[in-house]
C-alpha cells in the first residue's frame, strides 16, 4: 500500500463517522492481530511486514484520534464533509473524554493484575498477627497458600482459552478426506469448512480477531474489497489455523487462488 493511498479508516476498519470510543477499540483490535503474540506472526509474514502493518495502525489512530487532526485530515482527502462543522470546544471534550477514557483503561487492567494478590497478601498478613505466632513453619505455611493462589488465578485464563478455542461437531470421514486431498483452498470452500465445524462468523471474528466484514469478503472471493495482500495471508493463516487446518499451506493456497481471480480479471 503506497502512502499517497492510503485511508486511514479502512486502515482501523471503522466507518468515517465512528465516535471516539470506535476509533479507540478498532486501534487495539488492530494492534491484538498484529501484536507479537499474535496468531498472525505464525504466518508467512515477516516480521518487517508486520512492524509495517502496526506503524501504519498507529499513523492512523494518531490522526483519528484527535478531533483537529482527523478534521483537516478529511479535508485534504475530501472525506466527511458534513461532519467538518464541528465546533472547537466540542471537539476539545471529544479528546478529553477519550484521553481519560485510555488513562482509565489502563488503570483498570493494572489494578485487576494486582487487587486479587494484594487481597491474599492482606488476608495472610491479617492472621499472623491475629494469631500472634509468627512462626517460621506458620510463614512458609501461609507462603504456601499464597503460591497455591496464584497459580490458580493463572489457570483460570488458560482453562477459558481451550474452551474459546476449542470445537465440537460430528465427523464426516468423507468430508475429512476431501479437506485433506483438496489442492486449492478458495473462499467458498473455506467457508464450508466452517459451518462444518459449527463455526459461526460471530465467533469466527472473535476467535481470530478478524472483521466479521473481512471474514465474509474472504469467503466471498472479494478480492476488490479486502486489503493489502500482507494483511490477508494473517487473515486466512488465523481462520485455517483456528479450524485445525494447516494455516501455512491454507494461506498460500488462498493467496494463489486470489492472485489467479485477479490475474483473469485483468485479462
């Protein structure tokens, strides 16, 4: 995508109205796809190639997110104009509000990291001076207690994520056995792979991170509407790898098979 190109609101897939608080998710749904512990990361992209991606998530989120800026933004490109009104104090409490809303984000998943082990810690130190034995065998007994804890509020998560993940259906041998002799992996079949699977597109986005719109221009062969071919090989190496299917010879085959639509419509 050359820079002179490039829109910023489909860059942050959002429409060229979204409030503040819209601009504000689609920036951290873009930087969750393309965060180093993204399912992303496993595809054939590069690591350059996805360092590009995230500097271009935050070009964009840098001009819409404040309301001066997404405003002459939209009029040198020629977007929003009946949105371009708006009067300077308005905006002034647009950005205030969405700056309070980041600070109290991230306040927020500070003190839920640390209010439960501050609780236990409180707790432990509550009863050794309670019972008044502060004890070595009492201390590494409470010390216990505290790691068992712990490690129970970790497992938690990780119980939640097989279950997010995980997928129930009935097996058709003969269906199994076309998935793996299949050659060209397009949309339509992709797709059918999916309901097969119990898969909805609702949980499909949410289990990928993928736009439910992207979803369906993938399964839909829409090469014309989806983006820059870096974005698509994360896109469809995250739907195959959350289906089972092998994500690197899925992607390529997608990308083959979009490449040849494109190629015979030109001719």
């Amino acid at each position: 995508m050359h820079d002179d190109a490039k829109n910023y609101y489909e860059v942050l897939e959002i429409p060229m109205d979204a409030t503040p608080e819209e601009i504000h998710s689609a920036y951290k749904r873009a930087k969750n796809v393309y965060a180093e512990e993204s399912l992303a990361l496993y595809s054939l992209m590069t690591s350059h190639d996805c360092k590009s991606i995230l500097n271009t998530v935050e070009e964009a989120y840098s001009i819409l997110s404040v309301p001066n800026k997404k405003r002459e933004y939209d009029r040198i490109r020629g977007y929003n104009q009946t949105h371009l009104e708006n009067p300077p104090q308005l905006e002034s409490i647009e950005l205030t509000q969405v700056v309070q809303e980041q600070v109290e984000q991230k306040q927020a998943v500070n003190d839920n990291s640390i209010v439960s082990h501050l609780q236990i810690k409180e707790h432990i130190q509550r009863e050794q001076h309670q019972s008044n034995m502060p004890t070595h065998n009492h201390e590494i007994g409470r010390e216990r207690e505290f790691n068992i804890a712990r490690k129970n509020e970790v497992e938690v998560p990780k119980i939640t994520a097989l279950k997010r993940f995980s997928l129930t259906y009935d097996k058709d041998e003969e269906f199994e056995q076309e998935i793996e002799n299949v050659t060209t992996f397009t949309g339509s079949f992709l797709k059918k792979i999916r309901e097969y699977k119990n898969v909805d597109i609702v949980r499909m986005a949410d289990m990928t991170k993928v736009s439910k719109t992207y979803i369906r221009y993938i399964e839909n062969d829409e090469y014309e509407k989806l983006p820059a071919l870096a974005y698509v090989r994360g896109f469809v190496y995250q739907y195959a790898k959350c289906l089972k299917l092998s994500p690197d010879l899925v992607a390529t085959s997608y990308l083959r098979h979009i490449k040849s639509l494109k190629d015979g419509s030109t001719t």
